[in-house]
C-alpha cells in the first residue's frame, strides 16, 4: 500500500499582493510535493513612511519616494490590504494549493508565532519589497522572526508586475 504523502505547511507573511512570478516560484518551491499556505497580510503602516522613503531612494526609485506620502496608510490601507490578501489567495489557489489567510495589523510577529504553533507549521516564508535601513540593522520582519517561531525562515523579495 503507497503512503499517502504529508501536505507541507507555510506561512507566507506579505505586504503588497503576490505577483504570478511570486506565485510560480513559492508554489513550486517544495516540488510536486502538496503545500498548503497560511498567508499573513500586513497592511502598510503609516509609522514605516520615512524607511519606506530611503528605501526607495536607495533603489534609484526618486519618484516613488516623492510619492510615498499619496499611498494609503494605517487604517485607510486596510481596505486595499483585503483585496491584495484575496488577489494572493485567489492566485495560490488557481495554482493548485491550498490557502487560506488573514489581515495582520496589530503585533505581527507575534500572531506569526502563534499560527506556526497552532496550525503546526513546517516553514515560514517573508516575501516583501527590500528594506535595506531595517535589514541592516537586522529588524525586519525574517530577522526577527528567526529568533521567535522554531521553524525555519526564508526570506524573499516580492516582484512587481
């Protein structure tokens, strides 16, 4: 009798909605091995607007820094932090995994940790646009989310389409 092969478990923290290059490259990460994905979405917070700034000068992206002040923050990005959560989902699952997935607003790493416990996750998996200010002092979300889940941590960078 074939044993029946175990579904791998992530969770994939995010803060901008899964690109198809996203979700190519965390759905076929494992193989053909089942994986089903536990999607934390964080909407953008109006206290990170000036990391966001540098980062973006950083990149060579000046208009985009002039424009940080125009993107919607705080509780006004909750909304379009529901459509990018569904988009992301919707997108996992036309590719065949299983996803489910909740907004994240108040202590991240700290409801992070508590899904890896309760669902048992395998991996943890931060997908986000570069930080460098926040990466180089090691404060960002994979930094700090290696000393507090248990499981492994790996860290990508989010494409735009």
């Amino acid at each position: 009798m074939k044993e029946r092969a175990s579904v791998f478990t992530s969770v994939l923290m995010i803060e901008q909605p899964l690109t198809t290059v996203d979700v190519d490259f965390v759905t076929t990460l494992h193989g053909d091995d089942p994986v089903s994905f536990i999607v934390l979405m964080q909407p953008r917070g109006d206290q990170d607007r000036l990391l966001r700034a540098i980062d973006d000068v950083a990149l060579g992206e000046l208009p985009e820094a002039l424009h940080e002040a125009d993107e919607p923050e705080g509780a006004a990005a909750l909304g379009p932090a529901e459509q990018a959560l569904a988009h992301s989902l919707e997108a996992l699952r036309r590719k065949g995994a299983t996803a489910v997935g909740e907004i994240v607003e108040d202590h991240p790493l700290d409801r992070l940790k508590a899904v890896v416990e309760e669902k048992g996750a395998d991996e943890v998996i931060v997908l986000t646009a570069p930080h460098f200010v926040e990466e180089f002092f090691h404060r960002d979300w994979a930094s700090r989310a290696r000393h507090k889940v248990g499981v492994p941590v790996l860290k990508l960078f989010a494409h735009n389409e």
